[in-house]
C-alpha cells in the first residue's frame, strides 16, 4: 500500500480510536439502560396503566399538571433533598475518616477492614431486617441499651422525629464503607516518594496533609459524595422495608412515592412523571458538582 | 329392540365406535403438558407444604399433566403478577387475593370460567368471582375476620370476654397489667400498609361504614367512618397495642402466648394455633366487638390468558370445583371457607374449638373491596390510613383528617 | 496517614468497628437464640452456641447453597460486564478528547439516578424479545448498566492521575492503544480496579428487585430473593432469617478480601516506585 494511504488510515484510526473504545459501553448502555428510560419518559406523557403498558393515551403534559398540585409531591421532594444531604454529608465524614483510620497496616487490619465494610455487604432485606428488629421498641437492642443507662425508649420508626433519622442511621452505616473503599483506594496510590519528599523538606505532617494528600484524595471524596447524592434519590429498598415510607409520609421519598403509584394505584404514566422529576433532581445536582469541580480545578492550578 | 341381524350389527358397530374414542381422546391427551400455578402461600412456612399436597393430587387424575409451583413472595405477589401479565408471559394459573384478581380481570387477562365449573354447587364466595358479568374465577379461600383471643391470659386476668370497644380496651388492660403480656395485637403502620387497610375494614364495616353511598359517589367522611376512627383512636391511646411491631412480630408474639387479643383471619389464626408453645384450644374466638358484620379476605384462583394450556387448566379447576379437589382443598385449608360447602373436617374442629365462631361469622362478612371502585381501593383506602395515621400519630381531629381524604379522593378519583 | 499517633488512631478504629459491626454480631445473636427468648424480650446479648446445630438444620432446609452459587453467578457477571466496558469507557474518558466526551460523561452520571422500578417495565418488556427473562446472565447485564458507569468513574479517575510519560513512551514504539491500557495502565490502577470490583460485585450480590420480577424458577433465586421468601404473609422465622443473611453477606466480604489482598500485595512489591 502506497505511504499516503497508510498514514491516512493510521490517521482515520487514530481519530477512529476514542470511538471504538467509548462505542461498546455506550452501545450497551443505550440497549439496557437509556432505551428504556426512554420508554418510560414517553409514558409519563401517556396515562398508562400499569397493566396495560403500552395502551395509554397521550395526554400530553397532564400528569406534570396533576403532580405540581398534589401536596404529596412537595412533601416528597422536601423528604428526599433532606435525606439525601445528610446522607451525604454524614455518610462522606464517617466515610473518609474511616478511610484514613485503616491506611497504616496494622496486625488484623484485614479483619478490621473486614469489619467496616459489613454494611456494604450485608443484603437489603437481611439489612432491613436486622434493623427493624433492633429498633424494635419492646425487644431491640437499642432501646435495652437506652434503658439500660437510664434514658427512656424511643419511637424509633413510629414517630415522626425519629423515623428519618433512623433511616439515615442505617443509610449510613451501608454506605459510609463505600466512601472508604473509593478514598482508600485514592490514599493507597498518593506516591510514598512525594508525601517522603515533603516531609524531608521539613513539613510537618498537617501541611504534608494539606499539601499532598487531600489534594490527591479530593476527586476520589467528590465523586463519592456525588454517588452518595443521587444514589440517595434512588435508594428505595431501605426505606420501604423499615417504615413503608411513614409515618405521615416523613420518610416517603420520590421513590417511594412512584413505587406507590406505579404499582399501587397502578398509574404508571403518573409515576414516570415523578420518575422525571427525580432526573431534574439529578441533573441539578450533577451542575451543583460540575460548579464545584470548577473551583477545585482553579483551586488546584492557582496552588 | 328386536334382536335382529341389523340391530346387532349397528349395536356393534357403536360400541366399536364408541371403545375407540375413549381410546382416541386418551391418545390426543397424553400429549405431557405442565401447568405453572403462582401462589404466594406456597412460601408460607406451615400450610405451604399442605397445599401444594392437595393439588398435586390432581396428577394422579391426570397423569399428562405436571403441576409447577411458581412461588412469589407476598410483598411482591401483585407488581410481579401485574407486570408479568402486562407484558404477555406469567403464570398458567393465579391464585390472588381479591383486589390483584379484580384488576387483572378488569384489564382482560384472565379466561372466562364458567364452562369449567358447570355442573358445580358453587357458594357465595364465588360471587365476586363475575366481573363485567363474566366468571372469570373461583374461590381459592375466604378468610374470615374474627376477635381471638388467649383463654388462659383472659381466665387468669379474671376479664370478661369484650362485646364492643369499651370492654375489649378494658379486657386487654387487665391482661397487659396482670401478665406483662400485650393486651391486644393489630396493625398500625404505614409499612403494613397492604394489610393494614384491609384489617380497617372490620372496624369500618363494625361501624356500619360504606366507603360509597347509594348513588355510587365515595363517602369517605360519614359520621359512621369517623366513628370508626374515633374507636381505633380510642384502642391506640389505651397503651395496649405493640406500637413498632409488624403483624408477623406481633403473630409470633401470639403464639409465645405473649398477647392478649387479637383482630386476624383465619389464615392468620391458623398460623398462631400452630408450630408454637401456644396450644390450639387456649385460642378461642368470638364475634368482633362492633355491631355490625366484618370483612374477610378472599382469594380467588382464574387462568391466564396468555397460558398456552388453557384447555387444560380448565380441566384442572374442574377438578378443584368437583369433590376430589375441594376434599382435598379442604384438608389443608383449615378453617377457610371454600368454592363449595364443605364443612370444616372434624378432627379439625376438636383441636380447634376457635374455627366454629370463623364459620358463622363467614356467614355475613363483607369484601374489602368498595364497591364500584374494586379496582381503586388500594389508592382510595391510602387517604383513608393516612388519615388515620394523622389521627394516632399527630392527634388530629377524626373529622378533618377524614373531610381531608375526602377531598382528595374526589379530586382524584 | 501518618498524622495520626496510634492510640487515637486504634480508639477511633475500635468505635467505628463496634458501629460498623453491631448489627452483624446481633444478627450472629439473633440466630442462635430460641423464638421464646426474642419475643419475651429475654434476648440473650451473646450468641448461644448451642442453638448453632437448630440453627444450621434449619438453613439446610432451603437451597441456601443453591441460591449463593446463583448470586454468585449474577455478581460475577455483573462485576466482569462492568470492569470490561467500564476498563473502555474510563480510559477513554480520560485520555481522549473527542467530540460528545462532556455528553457522554453526563449520559453516565444520569444513569445513577434512575430508580431500578423506573425502567422495570419497558425492561421487562425487552427482556421478553430478547429471550433474557428467567435467565441469570440477563440479571448480571441488566445489573451491570447501573454499575458500569462507577466504574467508569472509578476508572476515569485512576487514570487521570497517571502521568502521560508512561504511556508516550509506548506509543512512540508503536503499541497500540488497547495494549497499553491492558498490559500498562491497568495494573498501575489496580486499587481502583479493585474497588470498582467490589462495587459491581457487591450491587450484583444485593440486587432484589430485577432477580425477584425477572425470574420465574425458584431454582434460580439469588440469595437475595431466597431471603424476603422468608418474610411470610404470616411469620418471619427470625433466627432462620438472620442466620441465612450472615451467610449470605459472607461470601460478598470474602470476595473483598481475596482482590484486596491479591491486587494490592502485586503492587506494592515494587512496581511504581521510581
């Protein structure tokens, strides 16, 4: 093959390139994920039922109409922005701390490790279970423990002050070991020689901190808090299992409540509706990071 | 007839005709075929087993014919069935409680059987079983609603067995003080939401409640609802009930012979009579403190539309309808009441004197759904628990809370 | 971290293990106590060893050992899907720039949020085309959209933090990109690799609500469904149930500790340093 013909193909390959290596994820994200969604969003504009998926009627933008005066769709909106900062905020603190508590090897560390990671593991339903009966008012154990020092029991799932935070107790507890696994693995690749130069060059170990290991560990701390985010709008198992989204609708996210309406009231379009609701949410969150991310960036080169 | 030469022959000739199509009908059904019959009581820990025994007795009738169990838990029953039948597969044959069955007969997936059970001395709890006029199934079970209660816990706490509200809310603090036991079991949380709403009912009908009045319009806040919700009120602020416990803690309880009383069905009552420290003739039964009859939970069985061996599964509920099936049925379906009169077998009635009173009350017992709007209860009655969780929970006026869902309810439905 | 002296460092490891593994060793307790103990409010703080015989005959009742290997078959599907495509889609997030690069990494965020009951019915309706309903490798591919786009993060991520000399020297000799990113770059991100496993597998293990609507054969129940079986209309058996999920989160946990070690002991035996 003549030379130009061989540099213009290596040149088409290597624009090709980026192609070939991005088209399978995407190709089978839009089969299994994106496909979907999309059926399901065109549903939101139909009033489909449940039972009879694809015989709804277009009803164009009615089911946003109805949801923008159902009450409900606020309180939900309120629960779930709630949740999901906490969760975030408390998830990602427990998370890094633990995080930088198990880098130095220690004898059992592995078993430690172990240990912390439990929430992740441990199944839903099993999860849900084991809480709902340590919440348990008359038989769980942390009602005996408050007994036990003196205080009084508490309505841990039934009152309106206690369920969410119940919820996030356990929402934490299975998501905190996520943050430490990302920002374990982010602490585990800061460069020794780096953090060793520095602290040779006389810093001592704060700055070394500042200097070298937060800024190396802050992209793996920002994507975990965003994972944590929208994974919080999504979460529903949890929730269902432990309070069904009571009492008084405190702890009925968005998800619960396109749960209830798609497979409760059967409306399947309506659900969808809220289902877009929950997208916007995200995608205001996703701008929230981007922002963020901007400033670390300019943060990073101003250093 | 004259015994002449033709007539021999003809008589023969029909009898050859007829010995061969028995032969031949044998021969087109031996053609193997499997039925899928769904049921989330198949997962239930006790009566499970015994179910399923009496159905697959049907393939010694029909030996062609292989019976499948698709287990599905019972959370999860109606959205997998729904969903499964949304989109053309599930099962060959449902067996659902009433609201899944409305509404999936509603939508056309199930076959209309009414050929298949001709012939057969159906009872009222069939009725239901037509919907838009056509039989689209048949009674599996009916469960009915009854007040159970600990005999020993009540003798030993010298309390009276209660006819209404006032004297079950003092008959549980007697036993609660005296024992430690929980004075009466019942649902109460949102998360129990599925079965909450339908325990409700027995109040609400107790109180002469009908979720719609005589022009088909949803009254959701009558004087007799919110009276209603005044007594539950009223047995909630008594202390008596386990608040936090689901129903299955609060069964399990029973059956440590750690309560007093107790609204359920027979299911329910058959289960806490079973398997656990509490014998079956210390529970006994009696009528609901309300004045007016219960409710009951129903199941029905019907065939899908999408099945492939409708023929088939037809012949199989005839056979469920006939005697074989329901003697079958009947044996490992304690105290429910069937397709057919069939009594309570004897020996089940010695070791279980509390099943008598469950059989009356079946008698006069209401279905959970609202009438003209079967498929809309779920939905409908959530206004009306929320309303009733604003009412325990936050202390709301009976009447606003239930003028608040009635509000709702119009605007929605 | 070396900014923390030990005392401290163990106190505070101990508080977060006590919190982190309360409700694990309370499951351990739950299981081996007698029913009459849980509901009479006479729990035993301490699990009881010789309920363990009780205990275990009950569990082999059920085809717990089935439903593990089927949850391990979904993880595992789940966890290979998702590193393969996601091993793809980071590196070429990270390294190219191409058109639609900011699109895309959007379209990926987007998909964390999606509820899974969401996109259950149009899914369910494809899975019926394309013959995946009742099948377990439908379940690891449906698990695995929702977790290759983490990994990809992960991934991205790793990988940006890889200075570029490394690889121009091989592509000045003329490798080819997909050599690079296998026999190069992958093994300098092998912690993030890890982690991004143990995400994909651990979604894989937990996942209920595609298992429980998209199978139909009890014999193919993951453990997860095999679980809420036991929460019946009537009674859930609590010390079965309880025992059943601490063997369930075992092998998830143990999965954890063999790529930790493995991946993590390979890099540190000198490779990056100089």
């Amino acid at each position: 093959m003549s030379e130009q013909a061989t540099t213009g193909l290596r040149r088409f390959g290597a624009r090709a390139l980026p192609h070939a290596f991005i088209l399978p994820p995407i190709a089978y994200l839009c089969l299994f994920m994106f496909w979907p969604l999309a059926r399901q969003m065109w549903m939101s504009l139909t009033d489909a039922k449940l039972a009879t998926p694809n015989e709804g009627q277009f009803v164009g933008l009615a089911n946003y109409a109805r949801l923008v005066e159902t009450p409900a769709f606020y309180a939900s909106l309120k629960v779930t922005l709630v949740y999901a900062t906490s969760a975030v905020v408390l998830g990602v603190t427990l998370g890094v701390i633990s995080a930088f508590a198990i880098n130095r090897p220690f004898r059992g560390r592995a078993v430690v490790r172990a240990v912390l990671l439990f929430g992740w593991a441990v199944p839903n339903v099993a999860a849900a279970l084991i809480w709902l009966w340590m919440f348990n008012e008359r038989s769980g154990v942390l009602n005996q423990i408050l007994t036990g020092v003196g205080l009084s029991r508490l309505r841990w799932l039934t009152s309106i002050d206690w369920a969410m935070p119940s919820i996030l107790m356990v929402t934490i507890w299975q998501v905190a070991p996520f943050v430490m696994l990302v920002v374990l693995a982010a602490l585990q690749s800061v460069p020794d020689e780096v953090r060793e130069a520095a602290r040779v060059d006389g810093a001592d170990p704060l700055n070394v901190f500042r200097a070298v290991t937060w800024p190396h560990i802050l992209p793996a701390v920002q994507l975990a808090g965003l994972l944590v985010a929208v994974w919080s709008i999504r979460r529903f198992d949890i929730i269902y299992l432990l309070t069904g989204g009571g009492p008084l609708g405190s702890t009925s996210t968005l998800v619960v409540r396109i749960r209830q309406t798609a497979f409760e009231a059967h409306e399947l379009g309506m659900a969808s509706a809220y289902g877009a609701v929950g997208l916007v949410l995200a995608l205001l969150i996703a701008a929230i990071h981007q922002l963020v991310d901007r400033r670390r960036a300019r943060w990073m080169a101003d250093r | 007839m004259m015994l002449t030469r033709r007539s021999l022959v003809s008589a023969f000739a029909f009898a050859g005709l007829t010995s061969t199509v028995p032969a031949a009908y044998a021969q087109a059904q031996k053609a193997p075929v499997t039925l899928v019959i769904a049921n989330s009581q198949w997962l239930d820990a006790l009566r499970g087993k015994n179910l399923w025994a009496a159905l697959v007795k049907y393939q010694q009738v029909a030996p062609h014919v292989t019976l499948k169990q698709e287990a599905i838990p019972s959370a999860d029953f109606n959205d997998k069935i729904t969903t499964a039948l949304g989109a053309g597969q599930g099962p060959d044959i449902a067996i659902m409680q009433e609201g899944l069955f409305y509404s999936i007969a509603d939508a056309g997936f199930l076959v209309e059987v009414e050929k298949a059970v001709e012939g057969v001395k159906l009872n009222g709890t069939n009725d239901k079983g037509i919907v838009k006029g056509k039989r689209f199934g048949i009674a599996w079970q009916r469960a009915v609603y009854a007040l159970i209660y600990n005999n020993k816990l009540l003798e030993a706490a010298g309390a009276a067995v209660p006819t209404d509200i006032d004297g079950l809310i003092a008959a549980a603090k007697a036993v609660q003080s005296k024992s430690g036991a929980i004075g009466f079991s019942s649902r109460h949380q949102m998360a129990d939401f599925s079965g909450w709403f339908m325990d409700f009912q027995n109040w609400a009908f107790g109180y002469g409640v009908n979720w719609v009045d005589g022009a088909g319009k949803l009254t959701l806040n009558t004087p007799e609802a919110v009276a209603a919700v005044a007594a539950f009120k009223k047995v909630y602020d008594a202390g008596v009930i386990p608040v936090g416990d689901d129903m299955p803690t609060q069964r399990m309880r029973f059956k440590q012979r750690q309560v007093g009383f107790s609204i359920d069905n027979s299911g329910g009552t058959l289960n806490i009579a079973s398997g656990g420290p509490l014998s079956s003739t210390d529970l006994r039964a009696t009528p609901l403190p309300f004045k007016n009859p219960g409710a009951h939970q129903q199941i029905f069985i019907g065939i899908s539309r999408h099945s492939k061996n409708q023929a088939e599964a037809a012949a199989f509920l005839t056979w469920l309808a006939g005697p074989d099936g329901q003697q079958a049925l009947r044996e490992a379906s304690g105290p429910d009441a069937l397709a057919t009169d069939l009594p309570v077998t004897e020996s089940f009635r010695a070791t279980n004197p509390w099943a008598d009173v469950f059989a009356e009350l079946a008698v006069n017992s209401r279905s959970t759904l609202i009438p003209g709007y079967e498929i809309k209860t779920a939905p409908i009655m959530r206004l009306v628990m929320e309303a009733l969780e604003k009412v325990i929970v936050a202390g709301a006026n009976p009447k606003t809370a239930l003028d608040e869902a009635q509000k709702q309810a119009l605007a929605r439905f | 971290m070396n900014h923390l002296s030990k005392l401290p460092r163990f106190l505070l490891l101990g508080i977060l293990a006590v919190l982190a593994g309360l409700p694990v060793y309370w499951m351990a307790t739950t299981a081996l106590s007698d029913e009459s103990q849980l509901y009479m409010n006479r729990q035993v703080p301490w699990p009881q060893i010789g309920n363990l015989g009780s205990l275990l005959s009950a569990i082999a009742a059920v085809p717990a050992g089935r439903w593990m290997v089927n949850s391990l078959i979904i993880a595992t599907g789940t966890t290979v899907v998702s590193l393969l495509l996601g091993s793809l889609a980071g590196y070429a997030l990270s390294r190219f720039r191409f058109q639609g690069r900011g699109f895309i990494g959007f379209l990926l965020f987007m998909t964390q949020v999606v509820p899974e009951a969401l996109i259950l019915v149009p899914l369910y309706a494809m899975f019926i085309t394309l013959g995946l309903l009742n099948d377990l490798a439908g379940l690891a591919l449906a698990n695995a959209a929702f977790s290759l786009p983490v990994a990809t993060f992960i991934i991205k991520g790793a990988v940006d933090t890889i200075p570029h000399e490394i690889e121009e020297s091989a592509l000045i000799d003329n490798c080819p990109r997909f050599g690079i990113l296998t026999m190069i770059v992958l093994p300098l991100i092998a912690p993030s690799l890890a982690a991004a496993a143990v995400i994909a597998f651990f979604a894989g293990w937990n996942e209920y609500l595609f298992a429980s609507t998209f199978l139909m054969d009890r014999g193919l129940w993951p453990a997860s469904v095999g679980l809420a079986s036991f929460i019946g209309q009537y009674e859930t058996p609590l010390s079965v149930v309880m025992g059943t999920a601490l063997l369930f989160s075992l092998p998830a946990i143990t999965f954890f500790l063999i790529i930790q070690r493995r991946i993590v002991a390979g890099l540190t035996s000198g490779a990056v340093k100089g």
